[in-house]
C-alpha cells in the first residue's frame, strides 16, 4: 500500500532538547512539506521540499530544520531555539510541487515538558 | 484579515439536516481544495476544483471564481461526517496551499 507515515503518534520531550520528527512516503512523489497546527488556527507551512537535496523555508521556518537525502524520506528537527514547539506536526507530499492535491501523514503530537 | 476564511468556526447539526460551509478567499487561485480532518488527525482530501462543482457521494463542492467564494455541502448528514473541514487554496503566484482555520462539524444521531 503507498501512502505517508509518521512516526512516532505521540512524543514527549524535555524543554532544550531537539528531536527530530520522521516522514517517509512510498508514492515516489517529488514534493514534500512540513505543516504545524495549532488549536484554532489553520496549517502553516514550516518547510518544503519540491526536489532531492533542496528545500525551502515556509512561513515559520525559525527553531526548525529539515533534510532531503532521499526522495521517500523528509524529516524535521524541532530545535531548541523553538520557543513553543508544542503542537501537531503533519507531512504531506504531492506528484510536483505544484499546488496540486497533496496527501497527508498520520501525524505526530509533540509535547515538550 | 487572513487570505482564506471560513465559515462557520463551528456547526452542529442534527443526523440527516442538509450542511453547508463557506470558504472565501481574497488571492488569485489556481485550485481551490476541501480537506476532512478526523478526530485522530489525519487529513484526507475531499476535492480539488478550479471551476464549476464537484459530487462525491453525499458531498457536493462548488466555486464561484468571480465572486471568490467556495461551499462544501453535505447531504443528509450522519453522525460519521463529524470532522473538521478545511479549506485551502492554491495561489496562482506560487507553489504552495495556503490554508483556512477548519470547521468543525459535529453530526448528532
């Protein structure tokens, strides 16, 4: 079956700590992305990535980072420089890049303590 | 004001009433997409559309480029639908969704 995973669904840490989030895809699509929700508020982009070894900053880049080694794999560090990190972190891919219909992971839920 | 609104925040609604959300935007789009968000997190796409409507099943999607304004109608609703619905745009200037703030739904039996 291809789809996005996430792991892990739910993740504690303690404040300084960076932790890094995981997103594979098996839909061999091209472009990835990175999205924060908060209660009450829509998605916001945090990066994305439309080819291997290239990315780019969203709109709430800072205390973030991310990697694209591989096609299938984008993960995302939450740094320490991140002053609220609590919060639901989702991944997405889509064919091209273009504004086209993206599918989304599961989901993790990071609580910093 | 934010690019992509919604209405309303929040909707309840009796099994088998007839549902209407509202999403306007204020940007040029090149596609316009609902998305449902289920009590677990994870998100599915219900439609994309750049033009005229959309069925699925009891889902209809319609989109008025002129007057910038979208509807997701639901019929005859089922406690099941219960979800939060979003709405995001694709502008025609870049490569990237920008999102509404969800509603959501709750469908008593």
């Amino acid at each position: 079956d291809g789809g996005i995973t996430q792991s892990p669904k739910y993740l504690f840490r303690k404040e300084g700590q960076n932790v890094t989030l995981s997103c594979e895809q098996n839909l061999n699509h091209d472009a990835m992305y990175w999205y924060r929700q908060d209660p009450g508020q829509g998605l916001r982009l945090i990066y994305y990535s439309q080819i291997v070894n290239d990315f780019q900053k969203g709109d709430i880049a800072e205390g973030y980072s991310v990697s694209r080694e591989k096609k299938e794999s984008f993960p995302l560090t939450v740094t320490s420089a991140q002053k609220n990190p609590t919060a639901f972190y989702l991944c997405a891919s889509s064919i091209n890049g273009l504004p086209d219909t993206q599918y989304f992971g599961p989901g993790t839920r990071l609580t910093v303590l | 004001k934010n690019e992509v609104e919604q209405s309303p925040q929040n909707l309840t609604a009796q099994e088998g009433e007839f549902i209407t959300i509202n999403c306007s935007y204020s940007v040029g789009i090149s596609a316009l997409h609902w998305l449902q968000q289920h009590p677990g997190g994870g998100i599915v796409s219900l439609f994309m559309l750049s033009s005229g409507k959309k069925k699925h099943g009891r889902l209809i999607a319609t989109i008025n480029i002129q007057e910038k304004h979208s509807s997701l109608h639901i019929t005859a609703s089922h406690p099941r639908d219960s979800a939060v619905y979003i709405c995001a745009v694709g502008k025609t200037s870049g490569s990237r969704l920008t999102f509404g703030e969800g509603t959501q739904l709750t469908v008593n039996p």
